[in-house]
C-alpha cells in the first residue's frame, strides 16, 4: 500500500495510465476512530484528482454498525455490481447464478485415526495459567482480571509494547449442546482429517493434525459470537421446514427482511447457540461446517509485564453488557477466563506475541506515560523493564473512577515512587461531583511535563479507549505548546513530535 500510495504522489506519473483506470474503493474502520477510513477516503480523492474514473461513489464500512461491516458492504457492493453490469452487461447466452442452489462445500471432513503425538505435546508457545485474580474492587461494576502465565519451555522475545493473542475456547456445556443442536452426537468422538475441494481455501492450520469433532467444535467454532449472514444462507439452503425456508429467504433478499434480521440477530447480539435454538429443521451436513460458521478469532491484549520477568502478565477487562434479551450478554472470551481459565485446572494455551504501536525509546529520555482504566496494561510493561534497567524519569498519569474501586496496580506505582524512579498521578473521575480525568493532570502539570518534552526528550506515551480521551489528551499537551511558545496554535507542535515517533499513540473501541 506504500509503494502504490507513493506511486500516486509522484509528480511525473508516466502518461495518462490512470485515465483509462476503473475503480472502486471500501475502507474498512471503526467510526469511533478520529480517522475513521483516512486511507480509503485519501486514496478515492487521489485516484479521482488524477483522472481516474470511479465505477460507484466509495463504500465506508464501519465496525460500529449494528450490522458490523456488512452494513456498509452489502449495499456498497450492490451499487459496484449495477455498475459493473452495465458497462459489462452479462451476455444473454449465460444463465444467471442460481441462488437457490447450495454452493458444494470448501472442505470435506475425512473420518480418519487417532494421530500418534497430538499436536498439545508440542510445547512451544504454550503457557500454563498461574493467577487470574480480579483487581477491580468486588462491589465495583467492573471485573478486571489480572492474569498471569508461566510459558512451558521459554519466554518468547517481545519488546514492552508489544501485543500477546490467544485463542479462547467454548465452555463444554456450550460444545454439547450445539452437537446436539446439530443432530451430530455420533461423529463427536469421531476423529477427523480436513481436506480442501475448493482451491480457492486453503485448510487452516488448526487442522494440521486430525482431531475429534468435539474438539474442533471446542476450539474452532464461535458459539458465542453472532452469527454471520452466511450462516442464514445455510439455514435457507438446509431446512426444510417451509415457513422457516420463507424467512430466511426474506431476510437474505429484501429490504425489510434485512430490517427484520438485523432485529432479530444483530441489535439484540443473538449468539449463534440461541440461533440454533429458535429454528428446528435445519440438517447441516457436516462437511459445511467451516462454510456455515464463523470460526474463534484470537483476542489480542497488550502485555503488562517486563519481558524479563519469569512470567508473561495481561490485564483483562471482563466483558458482559444487557441488551434487550433476558440473559446478559457474555463475551466467549469472558466466559473463558471466568469459567476455564481458573487456577488449578486451566488448560495450557498457546500465547503469541506480535510487534505493538508503541514501543520505548532507545535511549534513556523520559517518558510521559497517559493511561486512563485499561490503558495503563503496556505502561506497566515499560515501568517494569526501565525499572529493571535502574532508569528513572518515567511519568505515569493514570485514570480511575473510583481510587477504593479501581486504581489498578497502585501498590506496585507506591513501591517504585519510594525508589525514586516512578512519578505517579491518578485521575479519580468520580470520586468528588466534578469529573476529574487525566488531561486535568496534564494541565496542571504544565510547567514540567513542557521541560521534559521541550529540553529533554522526553516520548510522550497514550493509551486507552479510543472514544474522546486521545482526542482530549493531544489537546491538553497542544495548550501547554500554545502557552509555552506563545503562539496562537500547538498543533504543529504536537504534530512535529507525533512525526519523530515522540507522541504515541495506541487506542481501540
Ligand atoms: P468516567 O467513566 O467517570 O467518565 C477509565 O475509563 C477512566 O477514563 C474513567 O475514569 C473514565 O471516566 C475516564 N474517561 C472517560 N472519558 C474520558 C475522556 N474523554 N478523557 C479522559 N478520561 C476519560
């Protein structure tokens, strides 16, 4: 994306390539995000300016939409096909596709042997759970774990900063009942090998070796999450009940049955085990199975320990909000950690680590550390390996709700304080009737925190919930710029410091 991004800037783009160019464009984002589809957005005008010729306007799918991206994508790609099928109107001699017909399935389940070692004796990349200990206070709404994990063999190489992701995995109960749910108790002990039919797939590597259905179920089905409109397509091809085939039937081709979808399935975040439930005469053969349903994602966490401790920590924050249905919605990650990742029995699970946005700076300049709640997960990561190295000058600004409820980890802040290599505040916003948060802090710590940016390097560091806090806090250090240089604006400012990687930011919704 560089490489062509840079290609467009060229002044001396050769000839008139890009007149004769069709295109379409569909930014995938998160409108809670300041640049909610910059790149898409910048790339549609760039293409445009240069002559290009755009086949349908650009499509922003955006994952706050009830409907998740599709809510932007399916009418986005309805326009792009009315385009393209008039410019390249399908010849009268082929037959349209069929929509009723059942698409043959990607994969095919071979009933095969116990495999010789199972893939679980391998142990590298697998951590054995030691704590999963609530931090948050037990009458505070929040449940926020601290979990800690011993590898098996060695710590693999991370930097503070960086990212660990695990797979959770179903709760048994939940397992059971959609092999029932499915009519196919017989094969759950069943081991099975997965092949590919369609070139188009290639075969996860989850099914590297064979594993019985039980497990794949466990460990590669989402039964928690919310269904994807594939799955309706699925149902409306396998039931043969007429009146649940009609309505699938409207919710997958009408206006309204989308309304009506989106009603039933996605305001209300129906989980795929209460689907199942409410239709009966569906028989899903079982080589769908990876067609028909959506499989685990990795959660991916910030990791908030020293890459030099023994152990490898995160913070969690336990999911679980109402919506208008009777049972709280629990995420299947939240029921994991609460239910199966309990010392002692917890089951090892493969951890990795990836690169994060932030990382510390080479040298030993300060750093100006703003984390509201969650956001202080990679700080601790930072404080721990520069504390480790005996370098001081490390500035945390923290926010809490309540400093009883849920100033995490201030004990360990205390500690370093007391030796001299942590300067430590916290916003608690709600513990007196005006909201108190952490760009308060920054604020009133003007003087300093402009010493330590302007004379001494210092990296300033922001993590937290992407809502307005970012937002507010690069605001905050823009003022203290205002102010200190005297002139009418501090964004060019901050903005030279986010150009030599001084300001950091890591934010999500
Ligand atoms: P609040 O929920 O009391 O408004 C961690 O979530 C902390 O960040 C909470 O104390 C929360 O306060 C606070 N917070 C919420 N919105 C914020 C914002 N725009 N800027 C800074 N902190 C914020």
């Amino acid at each position: 994306m560089k490489l062509f991004w840079k290609f467009l800037l060229r002044k001396n783009l050769p000839g008139n390539v890009l007149e004769t160019l069709k295109y379409a464009v569909f930014g995938l984002g998160d409108s809670s995000y300041a640049k909610f589809n910059y790149p898409a957005k910048k790339l549609f005008r760039r293409l445009s300016q240069l002559g290009a010729h755009a086949a349908c306007p650009r499509g922003d799918g955006d994952d706050q939409h009830f409907l998740g991206l599709d809510g932007g994508l399916i009418p986005w790609l309805k326009l792009l096909l009315e385009a393209l099928s008039q410019q390249f109107p399908v010849p009268a001699s082929m037959t349209p596709l069929d929509e009723s017909v059942c698409p043959d399935p990607s994969f095919r389940l071979v009933e095969t042997t116990r495999p010789s070692t199972p893939d679980d004796q391998v142990n590298l990349g697998l951590f054995q759970l030691i704590e999963n200990r609530r931090i948050t206070h037990p009458s505070h709404f929040q449940d926020i774990r601290h979990i800690s994990f011993r590898p098996k063999e060695h710590m693999p190489e991370f930097s503070p900063g960086d990212i660990a992701s695990f797979t959770p995995q179903n709760l048994p109960e939940d397992v059971d009942s959609f092999i029932e749910l499915m009519g196919w108790q017989a094969f759950s002990d069943v081991f099975f090998r997965l092949e590919a039919i369609s070139k188009a797939k290639a075969v996860p590597s989850f099914f590297c070796t064979p594993k019985t259905l039980r497990e794949i179920v466990s460990k590669y089905v989402d039964l928690r999450g919310t269904p994807r409109r594939t799955l309706v397509e699925y149902l409306y091809y396998f039931s043969s009940d007429e009146l649940e085939k009609e309505k699938f039937h409207e919710w997958l081709t009408t206006a309204d049955g989308q309304e009506d979808m989106a009603a039933y399935l996605h305001r209300p975040r129906r989980t795929l085990l209460e689907v199942l439930a409410d239709f009966r005469s569906y028989k899903v053969p079982l080589d769908y199975l990876l067609d028909a349903f959506a499989p685990i994602q990795a959660r991916s966490f910030s990791i908030a320990s020293s890459p030099k401790n023994e152990c490898l920590d995160l913070m969690v924050g336990i999911v679980e909000y109402r919506t208008r249905l009777v049972q709280p919605r629990l995420g299947l990650a939240t029921q994991f950690i609460k239910h199966m990742l309990t010392v002692p029995d917890a089951p090892l699970i493969r951890i990795t680590v990836s690169r994060g946005t932030m990382a510390l700076p080479l040298s030993d300049a300060p750093i100006i550390m703003v984390g509201p709640g969650l956001g202080i997960a990679p700080f601790r990561s930072f404080i721990q390996a520069r504390a480790h190295s005996n370098i001081a000058q490390n500035y945390l600004i923290s926010g809490c709700r309540f400093k009883e409820m849920d100033e995490h980890y201030a004990d360990e802040w205390k500690k370093y304080v007391d030796e001299g290599l942590l300067w430590y505040r916290v916003a608690a916003s709600r513990d007196q009737n005006t909201k108190r948060y952490v760009q308060h802090i920054i604020q009133e710590n003007a003087t300093l925190l402009w010493d330590l940016i302007h004379n001494n390097g210092a990296h300033v560091y922001v993590c937290g919930s992407s809502g307005s806090m970012p937002k507010e806090v690069m605001e905050a250090f823009q003022q203290i710029a205002c102010d200190m240089l005297n002139v009418e604006s501090g964004a060019q400012y901050v903005d030279s410091l986010v150009n030599q990687n001084r300001y950091q930011q890591e934010t999500w919704s």
